[in-house]
C-alpha cells in the first residue's frame, strides 16, 4: 500500500477498504481520472485534518525539511495576515478621497458626530455639508433631538473614528475602512476551518479583498459594511463551535479493541456538550448586527437554524439513531438561549445613549402621549417608547416606496444589473480625452468576473450540498440565503445593490469552493493518495496541472479586472472616453 501523510493515514487505519488493491474495474476508470470517493474514517469526520503541502513542492523550491515544516506551521496565520496586509493598503490609501459627503454619508456621518458627543441624534440643518468639509470646528451638534430609521451600534462605530481623527471624511470613514480590513482576515481564517485549506483560506480572503463592492463599502461610512462584518464575525465563531462540539463528541466515544473510535448510541444521544462560548459569541455578534440595522434579524434566524442541524449531523455521525430527538433534549434550549436572548440583549444595551440621555426622538413618548397605555404599570417607560419608536420605523421601512435613480431588484443584484454612483464629477478641458471632459466617480458595484462566476460556484454549491450533503456548501449557502432572501419580501420597497455586501463573503467562499474543486485535490493526499495516484501518476498529475492553470487563469483575470475598475471604485479622474469603456452595461451609467 502507497504510504500517505499523518492525515491520510487515519483513514487507513480505520480499515478503509480503499486500502486494498483496487479491482480491475477500478483500473480501467481510473485512465480516465474516475478516482472513486474514498471510505473515511469516525474520527476524521467528526474532526477532518488540516491539508498540508506535498514533499514535492518544497523539494521544487529547494526549501529544506525543517524549514518547511516551520513555514507550514507559520502559514495558518502568516498567509492570512500577508493578505489582509494587502487589502489594508488598498483600503486605507487616500482613504479622505474623495473630499466629499457622498452618499448616505451626509446622514450617518453626522448622526454618528452627533451621537458621540451627546449620545442622540441631533436634526441637522440641511446644506451643513459644505461647511463641515471647509471648517468642521465651526458646526454646532444641534440639541435638538433627530428622526432616525436605524439603531446606533454602526453610528457608535463610525463615531469613534470620528473622535480619532475629527469631524472629516477620513475620520468618519476610518473605522468602517478598520472593519473592511478586518473582514479580510476573518474570511481567510473562517475559509481555512471550512476547507482545512491555508490556501484556499487565503485565496477566499484575495477574493473579497479584490471585489469592487466590499472595497467601496470599506471606504464610505455607510452601514451594510459593519452589518457584513458582524455577520461574517458571528459565521466564524459558529464554524469555531461546531469544530470544538465535535471534538467533544469524538473524545466521549469508545474506542476499539485495535484502536478505531467506533460509534455510539447511548454517547450520541445522551452526551451534553456543556459549556460552548463561541456560540454565546456569535449571539452577541448577531445582535450587534441587528443592533446596526434590522436586516441582522434574519440572519439571526437563519444562522440559530443553521447550527441546529449542525448538532444533528455531529451525533448522528456519532451514531445516533434519533439525533433529532437528540438535540431537542440536549442542545435546543442552550442554543436558543446563547443567540436569540443574548441577540435581544445586545440590541436593547445599544440604546443605552438614547435611554440615558432622556433627550432622543420619542424618548419621552410613554410619559406623553402614551401615559395611558394598558401596558403602563407592567414596562418602565423607557421600554414603552423605545417600543414605539421601533414600531415608527418599521413603518416608515416597509412603506419606503418613492422612487429612486438608483433602486434595483434583488433579482439583479448578482450580474451587477444597477449599481449605486455615490459620487461623480464631470471635469471640461480635459486635454487627454477626445471629447474634452474627465469623470470622477465612485460607483458601488462589485468585480464583474467574480460575480458573474460566483453565479456558477452558486449553482455549483447547491448541487453539492443537495447531492453530496456537503455541510460546507450548505453553510455557505445559508449565509447567500440569509443576506439575499428577505429582501425579495420587500420588493415594492426603495433597494439598493449595495444592501447586497452583506453576503459578499460567502460569494467569494463559493467561488474558492468551485475553483478548489477545479484545482483537484492535493498531490500525493487525500482520495488519489490513497488510491495509489500520486505525483508519479500520469493522469493525476496531468490533472492536477490543467486545474491548477485554470485556476490561475481565473483568478489572475479577477484581479485585472478589479485594477481595471480602480478609477471607478476610487473616484480617480480618467479621460470621459475610459470611463464610457468601462460602462459595459447600459443600466451601469
């Protein structure tokens, strides 16, 4: 039998058949590249092994033994934090660039000033924008209580920077710009743990540091960006719980008489897995989500439905004959209790500057107008027009119909049908272009070819989790579906394409899901190895190469594409002609 890595050798041990000499059916496939799928160990999938680099890549590098096992070792962190360096310097460079209020900034950079400095919001005179950019000192907070439609955590956030480096725009887009950054690691760490890949760890977090619409989010101090960032933060802390409960799962099971963790009943179904702060974690992280802005909630929901059924796969892979009945015993009522009530919390603290000051918009509503509600002497009055303050708004949210130049269907979001121009300038006597004028624009759309090819690692992701029950699509799709699905309940209501940053990096995990697939499995690893198709293999290894290049190929045209539209995604000054290259769609300009 060809000898394999530590990681592949558990299997074997477990008497995988795929051990044994393959039969002659089995030889003949296998000149057309069938490689069946390989029998896996107890252990290994409660607990899969983390890939690690063939021999034969280091002998190519002429890298020693020892230093190369000291790199693999480092290269769990040392690869994310290289990659996240890199979308850091792109984030941060001319980061007050454009000098301007774009966008939505002129209500959340002002709320956010407002907020910190007196805990409300205030009602900001209209047309204080271009006194702000030319002498913020000289711009009262106004006292004067304002309307606003989302709850505070993303205006604390943008707030904060604001007290770093003042009233200006790289003061109120420096946290959000932080956050981006961050975003960055997090998915390469997160993309490492689902794919026990560093480098498909790394490459997922490439792809979100070169789409056009999470680099634009990072630079504007708009909301949907730090709702990405919770989102994405509480995704890790449930992909970090379901590793450390299956662990525990693993370790309670017996093990045989030569040695192989075997199955069972009465530890699957009867086992608690006690105490589990990543779970308690990820309820905060929702929280501060929906305490950002309210489509949190549903990821909320979708994400407590989600590690659910990741209690139910782990013990019936246990072996559990009733893993349903399992964890409505045992798991249900913690794993409610660690997210909805902890979410709940986390949003009510949020308000604590608007419950304290005793000075925001409807604060004293339940000692006003509604002192003779039925509900007086149960709730403290505080609650009462905190609750409706939030009934305010959500119908102020579900009846916003009036029309806008930037609106789009839910539908469209994934070919980049409408994006959002936050910002544009037209420049004459422009000598470098044909027609006389230059263009500056900031437009909130993503990297054409990573969405549209994350259109088929999309279908590709369904496919697996439906037909192969790969848990790992299925928790990607999860993450599309609870950024994507609600808002095609509001379709009558004023959307945007940019809402749809919220679910970016679960895009660029899809497409890094595809392209793995693409590439093929690791030389000298996994199901090839243990079919004896190692580096020596023609046809595993012609394989190999063809997927590598593809991969290369696509990845490489991904970013020439993001380099491509630096200018728009920068507000940088080109030529009208260049700027008209780039509208490749009619619906873009």
């Amino acid at each position: 039998m060809t000898s394999t890595a530590p990681e592949t050798q558990r299997g074997h041990d477990a008497g995988d058949p795929l051990g044994e000499q393959p039969t002659s059916w089995q030889r003949r496939l296998r000149r057309f590249g069938h490689v069946p799928r390989p029998e896996t160990s107890l252990r290994d999938r409660l607990d899969p092994p983390y890939t690690r680099p063939g021999r034969q890549v280091w002998s190519v590098l002429a890298v020693p033994p020892q230093v190369a096992d000291r790199l693999v070792r480092w290269s769990g962190w040392g690869g994310p934090l290289l990659v996240t360096l890199v979308a850091g310097l792109l984030r941060f460079w001319k980061l007050d660039r454009p000098h301007a209020v774009i966008f939505d900034e002129t209500y959340y950079a002002k709320d956010a000033w407002a907020l910190v400095n007196q805990g409300y919001e205030g009602s900001w005179p209209k047309d204080v924008d271009k006194q702000i950019l030319s002498d913020p000192s000289s711009v009262p907070i106004p006292t004067d209580p304002g309307y606003v439609v989302h709850p505070p955590v993303g205006k604390w956030i943008i707030g904060f920077g604001e007290q770093l480096f003042g009233f200006t725009p790289f003061g109120w887009r420096f946290m959000v710009a932080v956050l981006g950054t961050i975003s960055v690691l997090l998915l390469c760490r997160i993309g490492r743990r689902l794919f026990r890949s560093t480098f498909l760890g790394c490459l997922a977090g490439l792809l979100l540091a070169v789409d056009g619409l999470h680099f634009v989010m990072s630079r504007t101090a708009l909301l949907d960006l730090i709702v990405m960032f919770f989102v994405l933060a509480a995704f890790g802390c449930l992909v970090v719980d379901r590793d450390h409960a299956r662990r525990r799962l693993a370790a309670a099971l017996p093990v045989g008489e030569e040695g192989v963790l075997r199955p069972d009943v009465r530890v699957a179904e009867t086992l608690r897995l006690g105490w589990r702060p990543w779970r308690l974690a990820a309820g905060v992280m929702l929280g501060l989500a929906f305490a950002t802005k309210w489509n949190g909630l549903y990821v909320l929901a979708a994400f407590g439905l989600m590690t659910v059924l990741w209690d139910v796969g782990a013990r019936r892979t246990a072996g559990a004959v009733h893993p349903y009945q399992a964890v409505l015993r045992r798991d249900l009522i913690p794993a409610f209790v660690s997210t909805v009530p902890v979410a709940i919390v986390t949003y009510v603290v949020s308000w604590t500057g608007w419950i304290v000051t005793d000075k925001g918009y409807y604060r004293n509503w339940a000692a006003t107008e509604g002192k003779d509600s039925s509900w007086s002497w149960l709730f403290p009055d505080w609650l009462r027009s905190l609750w409706h303050y939030e009934n305010q708004v959500y119908d102020f949210h579900v009846g916003l119909t009036s029309g806008h130049t930037y609106e789009s269907n839910p539908w469209s979001w994934l070919v980049l049908g409408r994006p959002v121009s936050y910002y544009y300038e037209e420049q004459t006597g422009c000598t470098e272009s044909a027609t006389g004028k230059c263009a500056a624009e900031v437009l909130a759309i993503g990297t054409p070819l990573l969405w549209w090819l994350a259109c088929f690692a999309l279908a590709y992701v369904v496919w697996r989790w439906f037909f192969r029950r790969d848990w790992r699509a299925g928790a990607i799709a999860c993450g599309v579906v609870a950024g994507w699905l609600p808002w095609f309940f509001y379709q009558e209501r004023t959307i945007f394409l940019f809402y749809a940053v919220v679910f970016v990096p679960f895009l660029c995990l899809a497409v890094t899901m595809m392209l793995g697939a693409i590439a093929g499995p690791a030389a000298g690893t996994g199901a090839r190895a243990e079919l004896g198709l190692t580096t020596q293999d023609p046809t595993g290894e012609r394989r190999r190469t063809l997927g590598a290049i593809a991969v290369g190929v696509l990845v490489l045209l991904i970013i020439w594409n993001f380099i491509y539209f630096w200018p728009l995604y920068t507000g940088t000054s080109i030529p009208e002609d260049l700027w008209r290259d780039r509208m490749w769609l009619d619906t873009w300009v």
